[in-house]
C-alpha cells in the first residue's frame, strides 16, 4: 500500500532559487489534489542572486512554467547570449569564445575538430572560433535565433541563452506564481521545529510566533543553509584546494562599451572579472583570492575597469567553493546556495537550480520519503558538481599568466575526471562525454583549445581525407559562416523586431 501524498510543501527563501522552484512546482503540481505550497521570505534578508548569465537550458525551463520569450525580456530587461567571452585567461592579449552550439560540421562520422586539427598540421592558421557561429555572431554583435529544420544552413548549429535582472526574474516568476496559487509569507524564520525521533522538520516559527507547518521543505536560504545545514547539519566539504578564489565584489554600471550578445570573463591577477550587459545596465563582479588581493584593494580594481558610472555601493561577498554531501535529507531539499556554491565561471548557477527542480520533479516523493529515490537525487546532485567543479578547474590550471595566484594555480593536481580528460585530449584530441555530464563535447573542446591544451595528433579517420580536399572542405565552411553573419540583424535591431525590446526610457545611460 503506497503512501499518502505530499499535501503541504514549504520553500524558506525566495530569490531566484525559490521563486523558480515556486513556479515549477505550482505549474507541474497542478490538478485537484494538488499540494499547497507555500514561500516564506524576509524583505529584511537581502538576497545574493544565483547569477544574471545562463545556459541554454534556461529555455527549456521558461517554456516547461509558460513564459512567453518576448514578455520575459522585457520584464527582466533581458539581452541574448551566444557565449563567453575568456579574456587574458591563457595569457595577457589572448582571447577566445566558448560558445554554445556546435562547430562545423560532422564528417565520415567523427567530430568536426579532428579535421580542424588536421588542416592547422596542415598549416591552416584559422582559429576556432571562425567555425562556430555563435561564436562569430557574439562577437560581430549579431543575433538571429537557432534555424534546426534547416540543417544546411550554420543556425542550425547555434543555441542561445540569456542575461537578465535576477531580481527581475525573480519578481516576474513570484507574479506567475502567486497566480498559480502559491502563499507568499513576509517574516524570518526564527525557529525550526522537528519531529523528536525522527529529526523530520514539520515546521518553522516566524518572528511573529506563526508556525508554518509542512511535509516537504525545500531550502532556498542561501549561504545560511538554514534548514540543510544548521537544522539537519549535513556536512559542507570545500573544494579551496582545486578553486582557491573565496571573495567576490559585485557593482552594476550605467550602459557603456560594447553591446555584444556575449558575458564577459576577464582574467585579474588575483582572480577575474565578469561583465554582463543587460537592456538597461550592465552587471560587473570581480572574484578573488583573499590571500592574494585585500578587499578595499578588491574593490578598487573593479571600480577602474568598468564601462560606465556605477549604479550602487559594492556588494561584497564571501564564500567557499563545495557543497552540502546530502542536498536532500529526511524531507528537506536544499537549491541553489543552500547545497553548495560554484563560481558563476561557466554561468551555473541557475543551471544547477534548474537541474535539481527538474530533478525533485522527477523523484518527487510521496509522504513515506522513499530512501531509494533520495539517495539517486543526492547522487545525480553531488555528480553535477563535480562536472563543473572540473570545468572551472580547468580554466585555473592551464594558464601561462605569471602573478602568485596563477603560479600557484598551476601546479594543482587536477581531480581525477578532468586528469583522465586531460590525457585523453592531449594524446588523440578526444573528448568523451561522461554519462549525461552537463558540458557538451563542444564546451570542453573550446575550453581546452581555448586554455592552451594541445593535442599531439587527431583521429585517423580525418586523415582519410585528400589533404587539399580538406583544406577546401574547411575554407568553405568558414566562408558559409561569415556569409550567414554578415545577414544577420544586430542584437539591437533583433530585440526590437521581436518586441522584447525595453523602453529607451528605462536604460541607464550617462
């Protein structure tokens, strides 16, 4: 005989993290006995924000609670992205494009890279970028969405994502979640009550003595980990000695510079600096080593590199890179900055989010909080971690910048994953990707072509190839991409054809 269902779900937190889990669950949890859900928040409590920049994945989270894109953009004062772009990384004046799609095209059934590795031994100098149109387009300023029924045409390869306000984003999702049914509660928590053998949390008491009571909680608390962390103490295990950056600063700007659809990551001496230009401002943060860089200092050299007037005092921020060993426990589940913390290197954050809600949909449990379904989230959660943890470690790692954060960086003994990728791309320019890990083959060619990673040779099968006929196979295609490029509108000109253009009004300009 199965369990009763869950009737009663309680998020502590808002923000980003619990204004998505509201809206997901009030969308997909929805019919006649649907549970009651119910968000509680302080405006008292400022919140982090999980991050401005996102993945393409982003879409398919808009489209699964009902957004309709051009209301979305102009709610959250949105602009697309094609990419990153990785700035002084491998060395002062080097640069290159992580972009999101695919390269070139697939030939005699291996990755289009090995023949792009093939025409360099065959003294081809082009980059990889001029392959990618994501990459050409970001940095062109164009965009033009993806065309998958045209498979001949390079949009077909392209996918996109977008920058917006968090706390934008935020409000838009509480609007359609309260319209869904959700119960906002203003008030700190002050206590949490548990069950006296079974250490279940049944509910927490608010400053003004209320009592919310629940069956499943899901903790949205941020870096507090009010319920994972203080209430049920799950273990928090740091990950400083692969990812020793511990501060951030973060300042938006008046809009200035460059308005390419591409986040910006900037290497520093004692860290990096990310940019993010929205409709209406632009989003700046520096993140760094403490033992490398004083704070005041911190904030000055964000302060000398920004591209227009700031807009608000310095937010400062402190953190450990890890997580939570268990994000779910007894009836708990912890999102966002409650399980645990990336840096927004590779714009995770709410890609994490997105997963776990996805996730705990997928597992969604009955009032009997089968083991069984908590261990396979907790796994799958904790395996996402790492797969990125090891992403961004590579951008530590393979530098030839010279200040003491980048020395010592250098000589990190990379986890064993990223080791075994490391080998497996030197020694034949494969790349595998394990299980359903989040970056794609394409993420990790960019990364590692990007950071400096050579391969000694390139999968036989494209020497198959007449070394002339690949040499024009190559051309072509870039030719094919520049064209399709030079046809595209501006990001610009795209927003205002699709209506999700801002109001001029509403841009924060000098």
């Amino acid at each position: 005989m199965s369990a009763p269902p869950i009737g009663r779900i309680v998020i502590i937190g808002g923000g980003t993290s619990g204004w998505m889990a509201a809206a997901a669950l009030s969308k997909v949890l929805d019919g006649p006995r649907a549970p009651s859900i119910t968000l509680v928040e302080s405006e008292a409590i400022g919140t982090v924000g999980v991050g401005e920049a996102t993945v393409p994945q982003i879409l398919s989270f808009n489209a699964m609670v009902g957004l309709d894109e051009a209301e979305f953009m102009r709610e959250t004062h949105a602009t697309y992205k094609l990419g990153i772009e990785f700035v002084d990384w491998l060395r002062p004046g080097h640069s290159y494009v992580h972009p999101f799609g695919r390269y070139g095209l697939d030939m005699l059934g291996i990755d289009f890279h090995h023949f792009w590795l093939r025409g360099r031994a065959l003294g081809d100098v082009a980059g990889l970028d001029a392959y990618s149109i994501a990459a050409e387009a970001g940095k062109a300023g164009k965009f033009y969405p993806p065309q998958p029924g045209n498979p001949k045409s390079p949009l077909s390869k392209l996918a996109y994502a977008f920058q917006f306000d968090a706390g934008r984003y935020a409000r838009y999702l509480r609007q359609r979640s309260e319209g869904q049914g959700v119960v906002r509660r203003e008030g700190r928590v002050v206590e949490v009550l548990q069950d006296a053998e079974s250490g279940f949390v049944t509910g927490v008491r608010l400053e003004d003595n209320a009592v919310i009571d629940g069956e499943l909680f899901i903790d949205c608390s941020g870096f507090r980990s009010l319920l994972l962390g203080e209430a049920l103490d799950v273990p928090f295990t740091d990950w400083i000695r692969w990812l020793p950056c511990d501060r951030a600063v973060a300042i938006p700007c008046e809009l200035g510079g460059d308005r390419q659809p591409l986040t910006r990551a900037t290497a520093r001496d004692a860290g990096w600096q990310w940019r993010i230009p929205l409709q209406h401002r632009i989003g700046n943060g520096l993140v760094y080593s403490s033992a490398h860089l004083e704070d005041d200092a911190a904030i000055e050299l964000l302060l000398a590199n920004l591209d227009g007037k700031p807009l608000a005092e310095p937010n400062r921020l402190r953190f450990s890179a890890g997580l939570r060993e268990r994000p779910w426990e007894k009836n708990v589940v912890a999102l966002g900055l409650a399980a645990g913390f990336l840096e927004p290197l590779e714009s995770t954050s709410i890609q994490i989010v997105q997963a776990s809600i996805a996730r705990l949909l997928a597992l969604f449990p009955d009032s009997a909080f089968g083991q069984t379904e908590i261990d396979r989230f907790n796994a799958e959660s904790v395996q996402d971690m790492v797969d990125i943890r090891d992403m961004l470690v590579l951008h530590y790692m393979m530098t030839e910048r010279q200040s003491d954060l980048w020395r010592a960086c250098r000589e990190i003994d990379p986890p064993d994953g990223l080791a075994q990728k490391l080998e497996m791309f030197r020694s034949s320019g494969r790349i595998f990707r394990e299980h359903t890990e989040f970056f794609t083959e394409p993420s990790w060619l960019a990364v590692m072509i990007g950071q400096g990673v050579e391969p000694q040779t390139q999968h036989p099968i494209a020497s198959l190839l007449d070394d002339a006929e690949t040499l024009q196979r190559l051309d072509h295609i870039r030719q094919v991409i520049a064209h399709a490029v030079t046809q595209m509108p501006t990001q610009a000109e795209f927003l205002a054809q699709r209506g999700s253009a801002i109001d001029p009004s509403e841009r924060l300009t000098a």
